[in-house]
C-alpha cells in the first residue's frame, strides 16, 4: 500500500491508455497524441513506456520505443508529469527506470527531440546525459517550415550516449 508521498512506477497496460492521453492533453507544451496513440503505447511499447501513480492517480509518463532501422537506440517520444508529481526527480526517476529494464540492455543511446523553447526538457536529458556520463549531441531533427508547414516550432535531435556503464 502507498502512503501519501509514495509514487509508484509500472509498466502501462491498455487501461492506462485513456489516463495517459488526458495527461498529456493537460501538459502543455506537449502534443497531444489520439488516444488510440497512447493505448497503442501502453500496449505495444509497454516494455520501453513507464507509468507513475500517485495515490491512484497516473502522475508521470515516459513513452519511447527501440528504432526499428537501429534496435540499439531508445527514442523518447514524450515526458510528462502532472503538477502533483513535479519537485520530485520523476522525470528522471521514470527514464531511468526505463534505461534499468532488460529490453534496454543492449542499447548504447537515448535518443528525443524537443523545441528550443521547452526549457525543462532541455534541462531534464541535459542532466540525464551528466548523471549517465555521456555525451549529448544535438542537430536539427525537423525544421518549422519544411516539416510543419510553420505551424510548429523546429524540433532539435538530442543524442546521448554512447553509454559506457551498460549498469546505469
């Protein structure tokens, strides 16, 4: 049983789904993504996905999937936690606990993308990239006009890895 301050990591399963994708409507600057997206997630990605509840409440999530083209490559497709979960290290918590699974044994980067203006993300893999001693390298994943018809910010390519401590 939890107490009031515990917060509980787990794979998603089907039934998370419909919470996730109301979290992350409520998270901007997030995009949101169909619920059918986000069962899809929790369902065929649960191994590399991380759920956290806070007294029964979904409070954090990580969603990510191994490159099919590079298996050797976690790609990060969003980070959110709820306000009741923040101040509290989850974002990192959560990644980290992805990184600890067995899925995750042979990979050697992580990989997201993120605008320029989402500070906490910038901050979050910049500590992550310290605390996991690994570089962190950025380029342009997708350009504002090319991409998104200038309907979105430009999206950068963080890199990190290659991670020499396969224990982190």
């Amino acid at each position: 049983m939890n107490d009031n301050n515990t917060i509980h990591l787990y794979h998603p399963t089907s039934n998370d789904g419909f919470a996730v994708n109301r979290l992350i409507a409520e998270s901007p600057p997030l995009d949101a993504n169909s619920a059918y997206c986000n069962l899809l997630q929790c369902t065929h990605f649960t191994d590399t996905c991380m759920c956290a509840k806070l007294d029964e409440e979904l409070v954090g999530f990580v969603s990510g999937y191994l490159i099919p083209s590079r298996p050797e490559t976690l790609f990060v497709w969003q980070v959110v936690v709820a306000e009741a979960g923040r101040g509290k290290g989850l974002a990192s918590r959560m990644l980290r606990e992805v990184l600890q699974r067995p899925i995750c044994n042979k990979i050697d980067y992580l990989e997201t993308t993120i605008t320029p203006s989402n500070e906490s993300s910038w901050a979050l893999f910049k500590r992550l990239a310290e605390n996991l001693g690994a570089e962190l390298n950025v380029s342009v994943a997708f350009e504002k006009k090319e991409h998104f018809h200038g309907l979105h910010e430009s999206e950068k390519l963080l890199r990190i890895g290659p991670f020499y401590n396969k224990h982190r």
